[in-house]
C-alpha cells in the first residue's frame, strides 16, 4: 500500500466479499476477512481508491449492494465481515462510487460531482442515502436518472419527465422481464406482504444451510432433480453455475 501511495497508483475495489464473504471466511478464517481488501487502510495512506463491479465480472451495474458493503461491513447474507473501525462513513463510500472514480477516467472536474461546470449526471434515489437505516442501503434504487442533463429515466412523481420507455431487457430469457428489475424486486410482495428480499433474507436465515447462495445453499433440489450433463453436483460452482455473485 506504501508503494501505490510513493507511486501516485490507485485500487478499483470491487464488492465480491459482499457475494463470497461466507466462503472466504470458510476457507481462510474470519481474522482474515476483516480488512480484505483494506479499503480503509488504503484511503488513510492517500491511495487513489474507487469503486466498480470489474466491467459486471463481481456483480450487476447496481451500486448499491457495493455501498452497503462498505458502510456495513457485511455480506449479502448478513455475515459480518468488516469490524465497525474498518467500515466507512456513508460520505467516503459515496465517493468512491462517484468523485473517486474520475481519476482513474483522467475526468476529474468534469463530472463525480454535483456541480456547475461539471456534466449533468445524476440520479434520485427512493431513500436519503445518508439517513436511511444501514439494512435498506442494498434495496435503493432510482426515481430519476439523467445523463448528460438528458431524463432518460423517471417514475413516480418523476414519470412525467420520461418520455421514452426503456426497451426490453435483454435477451428475452432475462429474468428482468418477468420480475421487472431490481425496483420491482423490492417493491413486490411475498405471501405476508413483505419485500421479496426480505422474505429471501428471512428464508436464509431460517434454512439449516451455510451458504446463502441460492445454488449452493437453499436451491439443491432444483439442481439435483435437473437433466444437466453435470458429473460433480458437490463443485463450488454448483450444478447450474454459481449465482453468488449475482445480484
């Protein structure tokens, strides 16, 4: 870390301890998985840091899950990972996401921030950021998105502005279409009118399983009872492909 910071380098952090942190625990205790990678230590020393999804290699566009990780410290599944003094504030995890990444782009103070002079890019998200509870950080999502100063997507109260409907998500098996993105996902309900993460959540936790990966943990009999030429049903990355990742 000494040696980025002599060399003016930078880390894009990617979120797949907020996927894998459970296995990563399993395999190499949780002593070690306390400041893996060490986000904070690394913006402390003046290391360029930011934030990203590896071109959606670690997981989807959504940031979210991302942000909640660093302020949380835990994985999707609720495992704690990160101790409190190795987590960041709301303000340091927003950055990253934003202002941050501008120079690892060679944009900086052309866009990352809302300002004059700076590009048009924006979004209204359905909570306040930085005073909702740390649970609802993952389940945000976008009322209002422009580009460029451009609305090219509004709901609600912002629906007016978007004159354009967004075009089928692709390809046509993509599950976006029949649950509606990840808006939806946090808007339907379940059997007793809770969010469907929230019934996911409470699903997991009430499951005997250790992972919370739906192939690894709580979907076994779909992909044992499935046709597939899959010889090692017990592999990491599961009869059906690992969905750890996933958001």
């Amino acid at each position: 870390i000494d040696r980025i910071a002599a060399l003016g380098g930078g880390v894009a952090v990617q979120h797949r301890m907020a996927y894998q942190g459970e296995y990563f625990v399993e395999r190499y205790g949780a002593a070690a998985a306390e400041a893996t990678p060490p986000v904070k230590r690394m913006l402390e020393k003046g290391v360029n840091v930011s934030a990203g999804t590896d071109a959606t290699r670690v997981a989807s566009y959504n940031p979210w899950v991302s942000l909640s990780w660093l302020v949380t410290g835990k994985t999707v599944g609720g495992l704690q990972l990160t101790p409190q003094p190795n987590c960041l504030t709301r303000d340091q995890a927003l950055r990253m996401w934003t202002e941050n990444v501008t120079w690892f782009s060679n944009e900086q103070g052309k866009k990352g921030r809302i300002e004059a002079g700076q590009l048009a890019d924006l979004v209204v998200p359905d909570r306040d950021f930085f005073a909702c509870p740390e649970s609802d950080i993952a389940d945000t999502t976008a009322l209002l998105t422009v580009v460029g100063g451009k609305v090219v997507y509004g709901v609600g109260d912002f629906a007016r502005f978007d004159d354009a409907a967004p075009p089928p998500a692709m390809p046509d098996w993509s599950p976006v279409r029949t649950f509606g993105g990840y808006g939806a996902w946090g808007a339907q309900a379940g059997p007793d009118g809770a969010p469907l993460q929230a019934v996911l959540r409470n699903a997991a936790a009430n499951c005997g399983c250790a992972s919370d990966c739906n192939l690894h943990g709580h979907a076994h009999a779909t992909a044992w009872s499935s046709k597939l030429p899959v010889s090692d049903l017990q592999g990491f990355w599961g009869a059906l492909g690992c969905a750890c990742w996933a958001v």
